[in-house]
C-alpha cells in the first residue's frame, strides 16, 4: 500500500484549514490501496494557525505539522515540508482550496501507471482577479520562457503530485534562493498537466500582494537566466559605440563649419540618460550579487520551532 504525502504551507490561515482538511480528507479516504498524511507547514504565523493545527493532530494522527520560528516565505515552507515528507508519493497544495482537491484521485492513478513521475494543475484563466494582476502574470511567463532555457507553463500552480524519485531530485538543489516552479521543470522529469478554470479561495485572504509577486517573479528571473547581465553589457557596448560617433560628429563638424559646440539641453538629456543605464545596470548587477552573497553565507533556508514529532517523542 502506497503512502501519499500533502505538504500544505501554512500563514494565518486559521478559518481556512478545518475546511481544507474535510474536504482533502474525504477525497483521499476514497483512494483504494492508498494511505496518506497530511504535513502542514506553519511559516510564522501570528493567529491560532497552530493551535488548529495541534487540535486536528490530535483529533487525527495522519495530521503531521512543522511550525518555523518566524516566516521565511512560502519557498521555505515547500522545502521543509519536502524534506520531512515520509510518502511514497509527494504532493504540494495551498490551503485555501484554490487547487482542487477533486485532482488528487486522477493524480494518483495516473503516477499509479509509472508513466509519469509528475501530475501538476494549471489554470486556463484568472477569473475573479484583478487584471493588471492578469496582465503581469501573463507576461511574466512570456518574458521568462523567452529569456530562460528551461520552459515555464503559463498558469502553472505548484499543486502537484510526484514520485519520492522526483522529490529526491529537488531536494538535491539546496539553494537558498529557491524558486519551485523552475526547480520542478528543471529536474525535466515526466509530467502531465491538468487544466481548470481559477477558483476563488475558500475562506480568508491572500497573502500575496502586488509587491510580493513582484520580488517572487524577479527571483525566477535572476534565479533561471543570465540574460539581465548580457543586456548590461551589450548595453555598455552600445553606449560606448554611440559616445564615439557623437565625438567623432562634432569633431568633423567643427573642422568643417568651425561651428563651437552648443546644446547644453541635448548634453544634459544625454548626461542624464546614459548616467540612468548605467545605474540601472549597477543595479542588475548588484541583484545577482545580493543573491550569491546569500548563497554563500550557507545559512539555512528554514528553523523549526517545533514539529509534531516532538509531541509524539515525549508521549513515547
């Protein structure tokens, strides 16, 4: 009998989670030949989140929970939850039920076949949300796909379910600047898509601000191309280039018609344009070096508070 694994992170998310867990309960109770656990993952939250999540632990034993010391982000959560996962197969879902949970039958008699070692969901659509958002995630995946040479499918949710080989795989790649949706197509293992249309969250609120997308999409970027600092200095060459005929223009034309330089506007627009890439490529630069400055200080990616495998052990 296999065993299944549902990592489910965890912020404030206390009205959602005794929704999440009757619904996911009842679907996975239906799978024939199957076990599973449920290991949420509390990222610092500052409501009852783990007080709930204690109370189902329990009411339930196959209700697992680890709880960080302080948030470290959702990246954080999923790579905690992927290293105590005890499952022979691994799944990933948010708890406010915005993955169905109505996939997780067909996921796992699809790994069942050892045709894939991958079933993950993607939305058609982002009905229901704002759609500058729309917009922005739209071409996130646009720009991305050109610039990067692994693919990223539009849409993508890290709701998935994989093989303990595929798990082991991401788990190799311990970087501390981690972003899922990359790592998972990197590892370039088999994997099937399902699509649906957005569902709205179940209960509560979204943590995700506008500004947090932001900083999340630009660690896909810095994370999976280079290409940021080629255009810098392919930039730098281009400015050099234009620099050159410019004086070369001027002196020509002073040679010619003896007519003195004038112009302070077009001097001070060009001072002011060149100056603007040149910090903005400073810039590109010193984002790639915060990250290996983070890398390389080697501290971990999480810090447990405490786990459930703590309770059980002084119960013992």
């Amino acid at each position: 009998m296999k065993l299944i694994s549902i990592i489910v992170p965890c912020l404030n998310e206390q009205e959602v989670i005794p929704i999440f867990y009757r619904t996911v309960t009842e679907v996975l109770d239906s799978l024939e030949n199957a076990e599973y656990e449920l290991l949420f993952v509390d990222d610092g939250s500052d409501d009852r989140t783990l007080k709930v999540l204690k109370e189902l632990k329990k009411k339930d034993r196959r209700c697992r929970y680890l709880s960080f010391t302080r948030n470290f982000g959702k990246e954080a959560a999923i790579y905690a939850g992927l290293t105590h996962a005890k499952g022979d197969y691994v799944g990933l879902m948010d708890v406010d039920l915005q993955d169905p949970p109505k996939f997780l039958g067909e996921m796992y008699r699809t790994l069942e076949t050892g045709e894939y070692d991958c079933v993950a969901a993607r939305r058609t659509d982002r009905a229901g949300e704002r759609r500058i958002r729309s917009f922005f995630s739209a071409m996130f995946y646009k720009v991305i796909n050109k610039i990067s040479k692994i693919e990223f499918v539009e849409g993508a949710r890290d709701y998935r379910l994989m093989t303990r080989k595929m798990r082991d795989a991401v788990l190799k790649m311990g970087e501390y600047n981690r972003f899922s949706k990359g790592l998972f197509s990197w590892v370039g293992f088999r994997t099937k898509w399902l699509s649906y249309h957005n569902v709205e969250r179940a209960a509560g609120e979204t943590k995700w601000s506008f500004g947090k997308l932001l900083r999340y999409s630009l660690d896909g970027i810095m994370g999976f191309s280079t290409l940021p600092l080629s255009l810098s200095s392919y930039g730098g060459i281009f400015f050099c280039g234009a620099a050159f005929l410019a004086i070369l223009f001027l002196v020509v034309r002073y040679l010619i018609w003896h007519d003195p330089v004038q112009g302070w506007t077009t001097l001070m627009c060009a001072m002011l344009l060149i100056s603007g890439v040149q910090l903005l490529c400073v810039g590109i630069l010193g984002q790639y070096l915060a990250r290996i400055y983070l890398e390389v200080k080697n501290r971990p990616v999480y810090l447990l508070k405490e786990t459930d495998e703590e309770e059980t052990e002084n119960e013992g």
